[in-house]
C-alpha cells in the first residue's frame, strides 16, 4: 500500500511539472480566450476619449468597461482580485451628431483576465486585445510594453484603474 502511495505521488509531480514547463513555453498570450458573453456582465462604466486627446489614434472614441461576478465583487470590496476574475474594455468609434454622441461600429475588445500562476511577469493579469468583431486577430505581441506599461501604475488597486460605484 505505501508502495503504492509513493508511486502515486510520483506520478502525480512528473505531470505537475511537466505541466509547468509547458505552460512556461506556450504564448501565454494564447491562453486569453475572446470573452463570449461579456454584454451580460456588469456594465462599470463608459468613457469618450475625444479627437484632441494624445491617445486618440490608439484608443480614441466611446469605451464600455465589463467586469464579470469575480471581479465586480474585487471591485466593490477592494479586495485583491481572485483567480478567473475578468475585465472588458471594449472600444467603439464614436459619431457625433446633432449633439449627441453616439456610439458607432467595433474597433476593438480588450481583456484582461486574473491568473497569477499564469501571468506572474504582468501583476498576474494576461492581457489581450482582440480586433473589430474578429476574434481570431489577436493585438497583443508582448503585454508587458503593449499593455502592462500603463496598468502597472495601478498597482494599489491590483493594476485595474476602474472603480466601482453604485
Ligand atoms: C496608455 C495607457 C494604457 C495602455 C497602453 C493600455 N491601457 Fe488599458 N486602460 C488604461 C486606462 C487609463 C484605463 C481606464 C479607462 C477608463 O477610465 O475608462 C484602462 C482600462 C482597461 C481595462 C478595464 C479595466 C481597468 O483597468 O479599468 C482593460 C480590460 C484594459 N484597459 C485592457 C488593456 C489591454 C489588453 C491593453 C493592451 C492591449 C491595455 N489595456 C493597454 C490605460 C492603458
């Protein structure tokens, strides 16, 4: 029976390891699936980035944030966001008209999701950022200088800038 225990722990640490080394040399990027069904989550916010803002050209127009039940219960208690816990930034153009500002067609849908086992070199969010309406067209090269290099400022609040209100 010990003999047999001992076996069995053996087993279960070659797959363990193995399991780390090939998540080591996988893209971690890959590991951020577009988030089916994100319009059901909660809606945090919305902002309009404007035609004289410096980042106009990268994330000008109408943005919605997204968090899903993980997240919105970090959200709301300040807590540090548990494993699984996901944001949605998904930008829109805007169209102004008649003083209004509306919003227009898809530029992108960015994710960042909580895995810190995963994720360890960007504050354990895996960023990504998926282009229009196609989800197969994937932004996001290397989230450390494409993403992580404004959220890090963030650290306090577990590198999210979003808050939550009522
Ligand atoms: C120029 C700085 C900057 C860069 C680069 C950047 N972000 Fe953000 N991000 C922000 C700001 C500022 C907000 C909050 C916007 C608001 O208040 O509505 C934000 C919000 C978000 C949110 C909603 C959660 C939160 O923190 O409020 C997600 C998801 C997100 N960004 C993903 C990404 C991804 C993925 C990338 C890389 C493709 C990226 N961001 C690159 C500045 C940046």
């Amino acid at each position: 029976m010990k003999k047999l225990i001992l076996i069995l722990g053996l087993v279960i640490s070659i797959v363990l390891v193995m399991s780390f080394v090939q998540n080591d040399t996988t893209d971690n990027q890959e590991m951020v699936a577009f988030p089916d069904g994100y319009r059901d989550w909660t809606h945090v916010k919305s902002v309009v980035v404007m035609e004289s803002h410096s980042l106009y050209e990268r994330f000008g127009g109408m943005h919605h944030i997204y968090a899903n039940e993980k997240a919105l219960a970090s959200m709301k208690d300040g807590s540090t966001y548990e494993k699984g816990s996901v944001l949605i930034f998904d930008l829109r153009h805007e169209v102004v008209a008649d003083s209004f500002i509306y919003e227009g067609s898809r530029r992108s849908v960015a994710v960042m999701i909580k895995d810190s086992v995963l994720f360890p070199e960007t504050g354990g969010w895996g960023f990504e950022e998926f282009t229009k309406d196609d989800q197969r067209i994937r932004i996001v090269k290397d989230a450390n200088n494409q993403c992580f290099s404004c959220h890090k400022t963030q650290k306090a609040s577990d590198y999210i800038y979003s808050k939550y209100r009522d």
